[in-house]
C-alpha cells in the first residue's frame, strides 16, 4: 500500500493535476467504466485497493454494506462506475444528483483546484442525463452481490423546474420513476445543492415541507435520506432537521458543499468570480461538527452518513466517533488517492470497538407520520 501511495502522490498526481479537473474527472469516470467491465482487470486493481482485512461490514437501515465507505453523490452522475468502485474498496455508490430531465450543467468552468487548500470548487450545475437515461443504464448493469446503489435525486437545472409546484413535481418524477422501476437500494433527496440558478431553495422550511411532503407520498420501502447544508447555524440546521425527522425519513447526510470561501486553508486560492462550492478540507470541521451535534441532540435513531473533508484516515475516523453510521467521499480520494478507502476500511477494523454498530431502521407509524422512538 505503501508503494502505491507513494507512486499516486509523487508521480501519478502531479501529472493529472497539470490538466484541467473536469477532462480529468471525464477521463478516470470512461476510464473507471471501462476497466468495471472485464473479471481480469476488476481482480487486478482488486489485489491492490480493495479491503482485506477482518470482517467490517455494518448492516444501517437493513440494507448491509461490506465497508461503512462509500462514493459520495456528484462523482458518477451517471451510474458508470458501479462495476469497478468494490474493487477501489467502496462499499457503497451515491449516484447522481440525477434529475427528472437531462442538464448540461452551469457554463464552464465547473470544477478547480484549490491545490494548497487540499479543495475544489465545484459548479457543476447537477449536468447528467436524467431519470431515464441513469434507469435504462441500470437495467443493462449487472452489479457485484452486496454492493450497495444510492440515488441522489435534485431538481432539473433548467427554466422549466424553477417555480416551487414545477420544482417539487420534478423531484416526484425521478422518485416515482426509481421507485417503480425498483432501482436504487436508498434514495437522498438532495435539498441543499449551491450550484443552481434560480428556482426554489428546498433547504428552507417553507419549500421542504411540502416537498417532503410529496415524496414521501410515494410508497416503497427503501431508506430515504437528506442531503444536508453545512454553511448554515446550527439553528437553521436544526429547524431543517426537524422537518426532516418529522416528515419521518431515515436519516441525513452531513453534508454538501462549503459555500464560505474564508474556510480555504490558503483564501488567495479562492476563484475570482466566487462561483461554486467548495469540497474537500474546507468541509472537513463543519461537516465532524454539525455530526457530533446531530447525534447530540436527535439521539440514536437518525441515521447519519458523513461526509465532507475525509482526506485521511484519522478524519474518517473523527465522523465515526463524532456519530456517523456510514461515510461517503469525494476529494480526499482525488488528492490522496485511491488507496484512501482501504486505509480507512484498516482503520475501521482497529476502533471498530468505539464506533457504533449495526444501525436498525427508525420506526415511523404511518399515514399520521408520528415519530415512535427518536429522542428529543
Ligand atoms: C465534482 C463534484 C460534484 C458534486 N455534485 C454533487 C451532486 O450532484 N449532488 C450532491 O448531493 N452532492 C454533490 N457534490 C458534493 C459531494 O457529494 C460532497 O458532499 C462534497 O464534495 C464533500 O465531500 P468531499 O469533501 O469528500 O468531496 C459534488 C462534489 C463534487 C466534488
């Protein structure tokens, strides 16, 4: 491991980080579908970067996962990579933020460096395909026994989604199409993306009621997750969070992008138009903080997937300790490097004894939506 971590950071990046992000980012997700589909070169990246350690699978809201790490949503728009991340040591893939019509994205440029601040700044504008695309993708996909699909559903980026009925009907199309086509082993309603114009903030009560309201109409039985702002108080944090307990989903993810630029290591690395969030270290504090305190004060039922900021071992290790059921990750593999997931899964084995356990899935009586056991 030691080898090949070496070999990532003193030769492999500094070649890939000369050229631009997203062609980069373009490359590795061709690259990565590519390499997923032959049994040889799966068992061959497999011999390097997927776990083997003592058993460290963790079974949260039913669903088991064989490592507790998985890919956070904004990587594999498209569900290309499901055949090769079990063998990059993921448990898991957050696909998406999918939406109910194709989008381009924002103008270029959507993704940049911040190399000194260990950041990117992300613009991407949600650009993938669509509901219809990603399912027809998923039906032709066999995947690996026991890797776990998350969809990550966002409102279309584009003119017609903007009004709050036309944006909230957007997301219940992705939802309802996912649901009866039964793909997807947990859904994220993601509430909370900075990067697109116009259109209905869904982070502010007033538009997440009834949009919760309306999703979680739709009858199936997968867990249903949230997407969490983490550029916000804790009050506003909380009073989202609340809507979010009562409307009974299953958890949260902590969380999306930094939208403050003074929390760059280096604020001179901060693009000159300030378009975009910012992912990676930046994320890291607010992300351990906002965790600890959700698990404070809605105790043991919510379930908490963190994310923002693992760039190590010892950080991953921080959002277990400070609550989190699960992780999901980004930037810490693209400036550390893919053996990061195994490093984390060792980790795991060796403090498994502080971290919490299985996790069962919160009892929520329907159709009066009261909440049966979850602590004040
Ligand atoms: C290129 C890129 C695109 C992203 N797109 C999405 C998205 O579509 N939906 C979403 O919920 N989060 C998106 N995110 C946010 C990530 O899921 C994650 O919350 C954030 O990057 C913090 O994790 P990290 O520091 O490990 O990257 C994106 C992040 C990156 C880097």
């Amino acid at each position: 491991m030691v080898v090949m971590k070496t070999l990532y950071k003193r030769v492999l990046k500094p070649i890939l980080f000369k050229f631009d992000p997203e062609l980069i980012h373009d490359v590795f997700v061709s690259g990565g579908e590519l390499l997923g589909r032959f049994t040889l070169t799966r068992g061959l990246i497999g011999m390097f970067y997927r776990y083997d350690g003592p058993d460290i699978s963790k079974t949260v809201d039913g669903i088991r996962y064989h490592t507790p790490v998985g890919l956070a949503a904004g990587f594999d728009y498209n569900g290309r990579l499901t055949r090769i991340l079990p063998s990059v040591g993921f448990g898991a893939d957050e696909i998406g933020s999918i939406t109910a019509r194709p989008c381009a994205g924002n103008d270029p440029p959507r993704l940049r460096r911040c190399i000194q601040s260990e950041a990117l700044v992300v613009s991407k504008g949600l650009k993938n395909k669509g509901v219809d695309a990603f399912i027809e993708k998923m039906r032709r996909t066999s995947r690996e026994p026991g890797f776990v699909l998350g969809v990550s559903i966002a409102r279309t980026n584009d003119d017609l989604a903007v009004g709050l009925e036309e944006g909230i009907e957007d997301y219940a199309t992705s939802l309802q199409k996912l649901v009866d086509t039964n793909i997807g082993d947990f859904y994220t309603i993601n509430i909370s993306c900075p990067n697109v114009h116009g259109g209905e903030s869904f982070a502010e009560p007033d538009a997440l009621r009834p949009l919760l309201e309306r999703l979680m109409a739709i009858k199936h039985d997968k867990p249903v997750y949230a997407k969490m702002p983490i550029s916000v108080s804790w009050p506003e944090f909380q009073e989202i969070t609340d809507i979010v307990v009562e409307y009974g989903l299953d958890g949260v993810v902590i969380g999306n992008l930094n939208k403050d630029y003074d929390s760059l290591r280096y604020r001179d690395e901060a693009p000159a138009d300030y378009a975009g969030g910012l992912s990676g270290l930046p994320c890291r504090d607010p992300s351990t903080e906002l965790i600890r305190r959700t698990r404070q004060h809605y105790g043991d039922d919510l379930t908490i997937i963190g994310c923002g900021g693992i760039m190590t071992a010892e950080d991953a290790m921080e959002k277990f300790r400070a609550g989190a059921d699960l992780l999901q990750l980004i930037t810490g593999m693209i400036f550390e490097g893919p053996h990061l997931m195994k490093q984390i899964g060792k980790a795991y084995a060796r403090n498994r004894s502080q971290i919490r356990g299985d996790k069962p899935r919160r009892r929520v009586t329907q159709p009066e939506r009261e909440v049966v056991s979850i602590a004040d």
